[in-house]
C-alpha cells in the first residue's frame, strides 16, 4: 500500500517527536531539570546534595517510564495515520483532518500517562534500600493532588461535548460524520471513566517514606503523574468537541452566507475560550495545588506575600541602632 504525502508529513512528525521521546530521560535527570521540577511544584532542595540525588533518581525513572508509554503511543499513531485514517479526500485534493493534530496527541498522551503512572507502583528506591519508616494516616484523595480547573474541567468538557455530540447526530449530515461524532464522544467518556477509577487506586496504594520531607516530595511526584492522566480526557474531550463543533458548524455554513457568519464567530470564540481557560490555568499554579492541601505550612512559606498585605517590613539599620541604643 502506497502511502500519500499528508501521511509521510504525519510519520516524520512522529518519528522527530520520537527522536525526542528517546533522549528525554537524559535531560530529565540533569540538576537544571530537577531544578526546574523543585520550583514548579514548591519545594526546596536547600543544597542538600543527598536530596537532589535522590529526586533525581525518582525524576529518572518516571521520564524512562513515560518515554516508553510515549513510544508505545507513537506506535500506535503511526498505525493510525498509515491505516488513512487521518487522511481527506475532496475537492480540494489530498490532505489531513483538521482533527488529526488532536487524535495524535491523545494517543501520545495516552501512552505517557500509564507509563508515569507505572513509575510510581513500585515503593521509592530509598525506601527499598532504608525500609519504610512512616506512611501518612488517613490516606489522601485525587482531589487533593489535582486543581479543579483541570480535574473538574475534564468532568465538564467531556459533559459538554458529548451533549453537542448528541445534537450533532440528530442533525442530517452524512453517517459518517455522525458515526466519528457518536465514536469520538463515546472514547472521551469512556476514557473519563478509566483514569478517574485508575486515579482514585493510584491514591489508595500505601505511601511509605523514610522521612516527612521526602513525603512530600512523593506527593509531588504523586500530583504530577495525576495530573499526566487527567490530561488523557481533557484531550479526548477537545477532540470530541472539535468534532462535535465542526460536523455542525459545516451543516450550518451550507446553509448560506449567515451560517457561514455564525460558524466563523462560534469558531473564534472556542479559540477565545481555550485561550482563556489556558491562562487561567497557568496562573492558578495548579502544580502546586497538592502543597496546598497536604502541606499548607510548607505552601504559606513558599508562597511570596501578597501585594499590600499588612506584613511588617523589615527595620532599616538606623531603626535597628536606635533599638539597641534604647
């Protein structure tokens, strides 16, 4: 079977994202990336050299194993793409879904989140070689670990796109169409429903340490590999909702000039609306959300005061003289 160019422009995509994939465990594990790690989730390493060594250890094998689950993915979307799946014939010639970006990195995204989340089955190397010494009572709960503008905001988008994918199917436009809409809505859920089940037994697992500091620092590691698997749905639901959008905003647009109108602006306003939500997320800091709820001391410390808070500012040397002076 003879390939077409959209499908050779696929395949070099991810074979240069594979390329990628191979060496990220290298950099993974370098003292600027366990740096990087250590100010995202908000925690000091203090210049403990047997601390960083550690994390480092841990960063190690959760980027080998999401490599793997990367590649396996990668796999699996090269499969796709070769299968044309992804690939459009019309009048236009020959080219690729305007989906196709989105179906590639929910594969990818896929593969990444089982492998970080078999990274932390197994108890921590330094628990394996010290024995375990305490283990926190009771026993957290996802919602700890994940910001509800990403946990919750899965929940919603999926609902939000399997309800314009029930809209779309009703409308007449050609099975196809319905059957990759029903199909693409159908996956969202049914992946919500996996990584919410895989998530709340992730958490369930005993969380031995040999110290209160590396507990939490596991928990670090514990939100990120969550958040990994919560981005799974959030990827299916935008493709069901990309799906969904497009089938029906395509069936308006035939209908002339104003459902052409309509679908241009209902398009710039889903553009506007993710825009909005990213920047939303980004400034909540939702990798530090788990340090607000497990550690809220630790997070009030790591946390810069707030812009005119009553904090007293520190005395100026003259102040501190006359202090003594008195």
């Amino acid at each position: 079977m003879s390939l077409e160019w959209p499908e050779w422009f696929l395949l070099g995509l991810l074979s240069a994202f594979a390329v990628l994939i191979a060496i990220s465990p290298v950099w993974m594990s370098r003292p600027s990336a366990v740096g990087r790690f250590a100010r995202a989730v908000g925690l000091p390493l203090d210049g403990d050299v047997e601390l960083e060594q550690t994390i480092r250890e841990r960063l190690r094998s959760r980027a080998r194993w999401g490599a793997l689950g990367s590649m396996v993915g990668a796999v699996a979307s090269a499969l796709v793409v070769v299968s044309g799946a992804l690939t459009t014939h019309d009048d236009w010639g020959t080219g690729v879904a305007p989906f196709a970006g989105l179906a590639l990195a929910c594969l990818l995204l896929t593969g990444r989140g089982i492998g970080t989340a078999i990274s932390i089955l197994p108890a921590p190397p330094e628990v394996r070689r010290d024995g375990p010494r305490l283990a926190r009572l009771p026993r957290p709960v996802a919602s700890d670990y994940v910001a509800p503008i990403e946990r919750v905001g899965a929940r919603v988008l999926v609902a939000v796109s399997s309800v314009l994918a029930l809209g779309t199917v009703l409308l007449p436009v050609p099975v196809a169409s319905r059957v990759l809409v029903g199909a693409s809505a159908l996956g969202a859920i049914a992946v919500l429903v996996v990584v919410e089940w895989v998530s709340s037994a992730l958490v369930a697992r005993p969380q031995p340490a040999v110290s209160e500091q590396l507990l939490r620092w596991d928990d670090a590691l514990r939100a990120q590999t969550l958040r990994d698997l919560v981005s799974v749905p959030l990827m299916f639901g935008a493709l069901a909702l990309i799906t969904s959008t497009t089938t029906g905003l395509g069936w308006v647009a035939a209908s002339g000039d104003l459902g052409l109108v309509v679908m241009n602006v209902a398009m710039n306003a889903l553009i506007l609306a993710g825009i909005v939500v990213v920047a939303i997320s980004i400034a909540v800091k939702p990798a530090r959300y788990y340090l607000k709820r497990l550690w809220p001391v630790q997070y009030s410390e790591t946390e810069p005061p707030a812009y005119g808070s009553p904090e007293a500012a520190a005395p100026t040397a003259a102040e501190s003289a006359a202090a003594r002076g008195a």
